[in-house]
C-alpha cells in the first residue's frame, strides 16, 4: 500500500509570507513618502506608476475575467459543414 506523507500545515507558512510581504510593502511605502518630502516630483512620479497598475488591472479583468475562456471555433470546420 502507498503511503502519502502527512499534509503539511501551510497556514502557519502562509501567514508568515503574507506578513513579510506587507511589512516589505508597508516599508516601500515608508520610502516613497520620504522620498516625496524631499523631491516634490515625486508625487508625480507615483501618479504615474498608480496609472500603469490601474491601466494593467483593467487589462487584466478585461481580457481575464469578460472574455470568453472557449476558444473561437476554425473556419475550416465551419466551411466543411
């Protein structure tokens, strides 16, 4: 008989990664703003990089989540029908 190894407890690792992840965003952001104080343009510069993220979101729904996942059917069955 096959013997599958006990399931792993995930959650606890997940939870760690999340948490690293948002202390990482939550520094970068900490940056940005300093940065910000310093160098006025760099208001302008986020506006920018917000607008490329929110440009690739919409991309994403529009194109991942409207679009039919169904290929379209060939022309060559069509025409044979």
């Amino acid at each position: 008989m096959i013997r599958r190894p006990p399931p792993s407890n995930n959650g606890n690792r997940n939870a760690a990664t999340f948490l690293a992840l948002l202390a990482l965003m939550a520094a970068g952001l900490g940056l940005v703003f300093l940065t910000a104080m310093v160098l006025p343009q760099m208001a302008g510069i986020l506006a920018v990089g917000v607008g490329f993220f929110f440009f690739g979101a919409l991309h994403y729904m529009i194109w991942g989540w409207w679009m039919p996942s169904a290929p379209p059917d060939d022309d060559e069955e069509n025409d044979a029908a």
